[in-house]
C-alpha cells in the first residue's frame, strides 16, 4: 500500500506543527488503504486535516473578497472512474459532502452557496490540501480540498472541485492531487496528464514532464503535485518555495517541506 498527502505550495511558510499533523493524516490513511479502501483512505486524512485548522481547507478556510468562506472539494475513484465534488460550500466538511456526491451517484458536481456565511480564518495558513491512495491490487484514488484563493471572487470554483484538473486517479496506474494556482489547472487538465503519463514513466517523472508542458504552453507555472502509481511509488514535486508533505508504504515514512528536485520513493 501507498498513501501520500501534501499541504500545499506556496511562499515558503513552515509550521512544523503541520509535518505532524499531516504525519497523523498519512497514517489514517493508508491504514484505510490497508483495509482495501483507497476513497475512505483519501477522505478521512483529508478530513483530519480540514478539522485541524492549520491549512486552508475546511476550519482553516480563508476568505473571499466579500470576506466569507466558499469551500471547493472532490474525489476520484479510480476503478470506475466514479467522481464526487462540490464547490462553493460555506459551512461544515467540504470533502464529507464530496463523498456525499461520489457516493448518490446521480451527479459530479453539485455548487452549494445559500445564507450562511461563516467569515475566513485569515492569511496566515498553509494552503490546499490533497491525498492520494493506491493499494496492492492497483485500486487508486485521489481527492483535494480548499477554502480557495484569498480574496477570490465571491462563487470563484478551482480545481479542487474539478475532475482532470486538480485531482484524478486510474485503476493500475495510479493517481495524483494537485495544489497551486487552479485556473492553470483547468485550462490545461493537469492532473489528467500527470496519471496518463504515468503509464509510461514513474511518478515524479510524469509530474516534471506534464509541468513542463503546461509552463510551455500557458507560459506559467505556480504548481506543486502528489502521486503515487500502482508499483507503489509515490513521489511529491513543487515549482514554489516549499510545499508540506507525507509519503509513507510499508514502513518508509518521509515527511519534509523542502522537496528541492522531487522526492520519489
């Protein structure tokens, strides 16, 4: 089993508080990988990471520009290609209400809104936050989670709730999360690529390549990734300062925000 979550690119900012925290989140989850279950694996780690309040998902949301919360999150499930998002969630767990979606299976993505307005946690938190979980027989998933960009327009939608872009995850191939500037993430379907890529290169390869790609046709790149293939590596690769992650199988356990060329294990 392989399970790898990250905490988001950005700026440089280390909390160390956080490595434990998404220490604690990577084993919840891959002891849910252990048990067979790579969606649960993915979306109870996320959740303890939304509860935590040291990212900016869930408790530690930040604010739009009209100075309140709207969530974006979402799941793939890779065997069957079943998919469960949600945007613009204002109040509670916004990857539980993903499951929701994943698990009626009438819908994607399903936009919330409504009166409550529950106000940010401010700027100072670590950033978005994803995971991704595949198990001995090539069952992957991936899932994402985010209170978005500061200061975004009110009813702003990233990737976290976008399928291909900000998260995705095949049977016997793998799959990936994603974490950065979601508008490049949609315009170029990145997450998409990254598991496609990854049928023919290992994990951090298929990360570097597929930004490459996108930098030279959009001409940027604000980017940071997680994946882990059905061989069970994992790896984590960033453009920024730094981004928190965890990778851990077996008992290999790495966790670091300065990933420099990449980590793959």
């Amino acid at each position: 089993m392989a399970f790898v979550v990250h905490g988001g690119a950005g700026k440089g900012k280390r909390d160390e508080k956080a490595l434990d925290v998404l220490l604690k989140a990577a084993e919840i989850g891959l002891d849910y990988s252990l048990k067979g279950s790579t969606v649960d694996a993915v979306v109870e780690a996320l959740y303890y990471l939304e509860e935590s309040g040291l990212f900016n998902a869930g408790k530690g949301s930040v604010s739009n520009d009209a100075g309140f919360v709207e969530m974006d999150a979402g799941i793939f499930r890779g065997r069957d290609r079943a998919a469960g998002a949600v945007a613009n969630l204002r109040e509670g767990s916004a990857i539980r209400k993903a499951l929701e979606v994943l698990n009626d299976g009438r819908h994607v993505l399903i936009s919330y809104g409504g009166i409550v307005k529950k106000l940010g946690t401010g700027s100072e938190k670590l950033e978005t936050i994803g995971a991704v979980s595949v198990t001995k027989d090539g069952d992957a998933s991936a899932a994402a989670s985010t209170g978005g960009i500061r200061g975004k327009r009110a009813g702003r939608i990233g990737d976290s709730a976008i399928p291909g872009a900000g998260f995705y995850a095949l049977k016997e191939i793998g799959g990936t999360a994603l974490t950065g500037i979601g508008e490049q993430n949609m315009r170029c379907l990145t997450a998409y690529r990254i598991v496609e890529k990854m049928k023919t290169n290992d994990p951090l390869k298929a990360i570097k390549t597929v930004f490459a790609d996108v930098k030279g046709e959009i001409g940027q790149l604000n980017q940071g990734a997680i994946a882990a293939d059905s061989r069970l590596r994992v790896a984590a690769y960033t453009t920024e300062e730094a981004m928190p992650v965890c990778l851990v199988k077996k008992d290999i356990r790495k966790c670091s925000f300065e990933l420099g060329e990449g980590i793959l294990l």
